[in-house]
C-alpha cells in the first residue's frame, strides 16, 4: 500500500512539474513565408524541445511569402519572423525591421522550366513564377536574368503564383513556364523531366536570404525572449547538421513528404539546404545586406538609408558569443 502511494505521488509530481513548466512557457508566434527546407531549423528546436527548453511555447505561422509577412509583422500579429528579403523593401517603406540572425546568406534558388527550354535565350517570352514581389525568390530570380542578358522587365513575365510548392503545381499544370525553386523540389522536378537552367548556389550571389526579423521596438521590450528563441534556433541548425536522420524525418513531416518514396530529394534537401547553405553561427551579413539593398534599386526611396548596418541588428548574436554560448554550442 506504501509503495502504491509513493508512485501516485511520484507521478502527481512529475504533472504537477510538467503543468508548471507549460504554464510558465512564453506564449510566441513565429511567422515564416511558406514551407521550404530553408526554415527547417525553426521546425527542428520545436520538435525537438529546445524552444520549450527556454521558456518558450511557439506557434510557427507560414504564410504565402514573405511580402504577407512583412504585412503581419507591422500589423502586430506576430512576434517575429524567419524570413528573407522581403523585409528590406517593408524597411524602405518606412517598416520597423531589422534582420539580428542570418542563417543562409547567398541565393539557393535554381530555376527550373518545362522540357522544350533548353538554355537562357529560350526564356524571352516566358511566363515565370515567385512567391511575391519583392520576395527572396523574386530578387533571386531578377538578379540571375540580368546576369543571364535577360531583361526581367520586359523579356519576360514574372507572375505571384505563391510559395514554391504551389509554385512547382503550377509548372506541371503548364500555368507557367518555369519557377525557382529550392531542394527537395529541384531535385524532384530534374527527376520528373523539368530542366534546370541555372542554379543560383553556384553562382554565390551574396543575400539576406533567411533569417530572423524582428521590430526595434519588440528588441526593445522582449530581447531575453529573442535571445533564448535564437538560443534553441543555433540549436536546431547543430542537431540537424550533426544528425541526418533526425533531419530528413523533421523535414518529411513539415514539409508533407514521404520519407520513404521521397528519400532521394530529402537527402538532397539534408546535403545542399542543411549542410553546405545553412550557417553554424548566424550573424547578420552586412556584405548579403548591403545586396539586397542595391537589388532594390529605384523601389529604394531616395531619402532611405543606403548603409546596411542601419537594417541589421548585431548586438544580439554579439550578446550570445560573449556570454559563451555560442562556443558551448560547438565546443
């Protein structure tokens, strides 16, 4: 009788912990603008626990790119996001945001078109999907035209399909010509017959490509509860790079694959996207930003900054490497 009692107030007192721990959790809501391998790290250190680990209970909130999310951002709706781009041109619009961690700072993008376009001359006339205007996949598709001797405003048509999986359904259907795209999907599309014309990692075009953005004005207020989400992200990037299995299992499940018939461009998501894109230590790259800046072109007002520094925010991730963390992390 004894011993039953002392399990029941064994387990009374593991709920009782665990209903303590919940309670005290910090409610957040983490926006990303569609489903790519690229925001696999955010999906990782929730999975995994290492957000709850800090005091954290995170909603991850995907939306159709990062120009919607720009949009939820100023509009309060959530905390903050992990995103590309997208949040220079809401910054030259007078939007309170800065980038405090970057963890891919070059284009990942290939483009890939339908069989009968063999090279880069063949898409004058060509209908081409992206996100949104002004998006990461926007800029990455702009910048490799001009670079190809295409003009991307007047030899072809540049259309807001959405995120890359609707994107890549719109390119089977034969709604578009062609669209840029990310693994698993290059990979899947090469394999379907789909060509690729060129391949934007090869090309190392420096860019904010993802990272996380947040308000001067939320740093101001909540910076502890930045830096222990960007505690669990840094995390999340080091169990995914040290653990492939783990890696290729969270990406099947957020990104709706089957991790059996899907293998191949799961592993090739785990290699290009996770181990030869994405940073172990994300701070902000000023040389990425000060490109993203100058892509904008004349969408940047006049009277806006042009200095990179003015759009990042580095006293975050310097905050964690002086604590050590950043060095137990990989110690």
């Amino acid at each position: 009788m004894m011993r039953r009692n002392l399990v029941f107030l064994g387990c009374l007192s593991i709920c009782l912990f665990l209903i303590k721990e919940i309670a005290l959790a910090e409610a957040i809501r983490v926006g990303i603008p569609g489903l790519s391998a690229e925001f696999v790290p955010v999906w990782a250190a929730k999975d995994k626990g290492l957000l709850k680990k800090y005091g954290l209970d995170v909603e991850i909130i995907a939306m159709q790119g990062g120009t919607q999310l720009v949009q939820a951002m100023i509009g309060n709706s959530i905390d903050f996001s992990v995103m590309g781009g997208a949040y220079l041109t809401g910054a030259m619009k007078g939007a309170d945001l800065v980038m405090v961690a970057t963890h891919m700072d070059k284009f990942p993008y290939s483009l890939i078109v339908k069989p009968s376009i063999k090279r880069a001359e063949d898409l004058k006339g060509t209908k081409l999907a992206i996100s949104r205007f002004g998006s990461s996949s926007d800029a990455g598709l702009r910048v490799s035209l001009q670079r190809s001797g295409i003009n991307p405003d007047k030899e072809v048509t540049i259309l807001q399909v959405g995120g890359q999986t609707e994107r890549y359904a719109a390119l089977r259907a034969g709604v578009v010509d062609g669209t840029v795209v990310i693994p698993p999907l290059s990979g899947a599309a090469q394999r379907a017959g789909f060509n690729t014309i060129f391949n934007m990692t090869k090309l190392g075009i420096p860019y904010p490509q993802e990272g996380v953005v947040a308000r001067r004005q939320y740093i101001a207020k909540r910076r502890d509860t930045l830096l222990r989400f960007l505690k669990g992200f840094v995390e999340g990037v080091r169990d995914l790079k040290a653990d492939k299995e783990f890696a290729i299992a969270v990406m099947a499940k957020h990104l709706r694959m089957d991790p059996k018939k899907d293998r191949e461009a799961l592993e090739d998501s785990f290699q290009e996207v996770v181990i030869e894109q994405m940073l172990k230590i994300p701070n902000p790259n000023l040389e990425a930003v000060k490109m993203g800046i100058e892509l904008l072109g004349k969408e940047r007002p006049p009277k806006m900054s042009a200095d990179p520094k003015d759009y990042v925010d580095t006293t975050l991730m310097l905050e964690l490497e002086k604590s050590g963390f950043l060095q137990s992390v990989y110690k």
